[in-house]
C-alpha cells in the first residue's frame, strides 16, 4: 500500500468551524463531483443534464452550478484528484461570489471530498473550500470501499465484468479495497467510527437495491444494460447493496440522509447507477435541499 508522506491532519480548529450560516446577501452554489474515472464533459457523460438542470433549479440563481471534470482514476489525494478538485472548485467559488456551497458527490467523489475536509493543511486552498461549504450530500459514497474492487485487483471474473464500472486496475479502484480504505478511514480521513468528525455536515444517500426486470419500465432508468450488470454484482455482495457498494460502506462516514426507499417514488431502490440520474424524484429531492 501506497505511503503517505504528509503533516499532520485536520487540526482541532478547523473542527470547531461552524457552517456559514444563511443571509440575506450570501449566495449559494452547487458543486457535482463524478465518482471513479477520468471525466471531460461530466455533464453529458456522467450525470446528464437531466439531472444536473432540475437540481440547480432549486438554487436563486439556477446559474451559479459547476460540474467537475478531473481524474478520479488516481489516488484521492493526488494533484490530479483532489488537486484538480480544489481547483475547479476555487475557481467557481471566486468566479460567481459564492458564499455558501452545497457539494453533491456520487461513489468516490465522496472520498475525494472527503480528503479535502479532512487534511485543510495538505494545500493551502483547501481552507478557503472548507469554510464556504455547508454540506456535501453525498450519493452512494464508497466511503468503506467495495470488495468488488478487491476482486478485480485479485484479477478473478470481475475485472472483465466490471471494466465499465471501475476502469479496471486503476489506483482509485486499488484505493477502494476495503482493507486499504480501513486505513485511510483510520489515519488519514475523518468522518467514520471512532474518528474525529468531519468540520462539515457530510450525508449520504444510500442504495439498497437493484432491479432490472425487462417488463418494468424502472428497470431502464439509468440504462438497463448497466442495472442487469449491477444485479448480477449485486450476489457477491449484502443483501442490502446497489449492485456496487453495501449499505454499510456507503453508511459509514458522516451520517446517513436517507435510504433510497424511504423517499424515492413508489419506494423505488436506487442502484449504482440510478443514484447518479434524475430517477425515481431523487433530483427533486436534492433540487428542494438547494433552498435549505
């Protein structure tokens, strides 16, 4: 495993920090960050606009949204990562005047977020980021990894099944074997059990379940072919996963939101892939949290 040469961690200060709190003259901005992968055009090819239009529709200002681009293949804190991350995010924030940002991540953007609160002294933008953030609702977080990803590192069926998912041997999916993100979790991120508490409100959103029945027109949200795949992951895992991540990983830093069924229309689970998309009112729930 990869050793980290870096300072100390997020110091107490910074968890004191309490989140900007709403006025009159502040203005508020919404940040997508993808999951695994090396992105370009984010907006087409990961969320589509469908989602990212209705969710930004909540905001006073429906313009002041940014989708990130960067290459999540790497590992979270490598300049093409989180480095990448801090950036676009800087940018927009200086750009449009943000003063309060609402950061939705879907998989391991979460961990890539994650890194950011949790080691402020790691770049010196990370703080600026920090104190304009309010909450990040993060979407199916792989925020104790998968052992789907320890099978495809182990090189067995799953690194040909799930190339379309992971990207194969990559240093993200390497990252997100669960005894690696278990030290991660224990030395260098905040959030879990046992941990210091992350200096922003971190919420995720959890995935319970797959369906890919070829007669209900669900089972096409979000691409039939990827929930058939996800289903087909899905018995290697929990009972209760989507296909990708269990409930337990995707519960395990900061707190837990919501489980899909419990607000998704016609108690609809959201798999993997769904929890990135406008399926089942998910982007009308996140579009009515960007007034809160």
């Amino acid at each position: 495993m990869l050793k980290l040469a870096c300072g100390p961690v997020l110091g107490s200060l910074f968890l004191a920090m309490l989140a900007p709190a709403a006025n009159a003259a502040d203005v508020t901005g919404v940040a997508f960050v993808h999951g695994t992968g090396q992105q370009t055009n984010a907006y087409q090819d990961y969320w589509k606009p469908q989602m990212v239009d209705s969710v930004r529709q909540g905001l006073s200002n429906p313009a002041n949204y940014t989708v990130i681009n960067c290459d999540f293949e790497q590992y979270m804190w490598d300049s093409r990562a989180a480095g990448c991350l801090a950036g676009q995010l800087t940018s927009f924030i200086n750009q449009r005047g943000i003063t309060r940002l609402i950061v939705v991540t879907h998989s391991n953007g979460g961990n890539v977020m994650r890194w950011i609160m949790s080691n402020p002294t790691w770049d010196s933008r990370y703080p600026a980021i920090i104190d304009k953030v309010v909450r990040v609702n993060a979407l199916a977080p792989s925020s104790a990894g998968t052992p789907l990803a320890d099978a495809v590192m182990n090189g067995n069926v799953f690194e040909q099944s799930l190339g379309w998912l992971l990207g194969y041997k990559s240093d993200a999916v390497r990252m997100q074997q669960e005894s690696w993100m278990a030290v991660y979790n224990g030395q260098y991120l905040y959030g879990t059990s046992g941990r210091p508490g992350l200096p922003r409100t971190f919420r995720s959103v959890v995935g319970s379940d797959v369906e890919s029945a070829i007669w209900d027109s669900d089972s096409y949200c979000g691409g039939y072919a990827e929930n058939v795949g996800l289903e087909t992951t899905q018995n290697w895992l929990d009972d209760c996963s989507d296909g990708f991540l269990e409930c337990s990983s995707q519960s395990a830093a900061g707190s837990v939101w919501f489980v899909d069924k419990s607000r998704t229309r016609d108690r609809e689970p959201l798999s993997h892939n769904q929890s990135r998309r406008a399926c089942f009112r998910l982007d009308t729930i996140l579009r009515s949290d960007m007034q809160q």
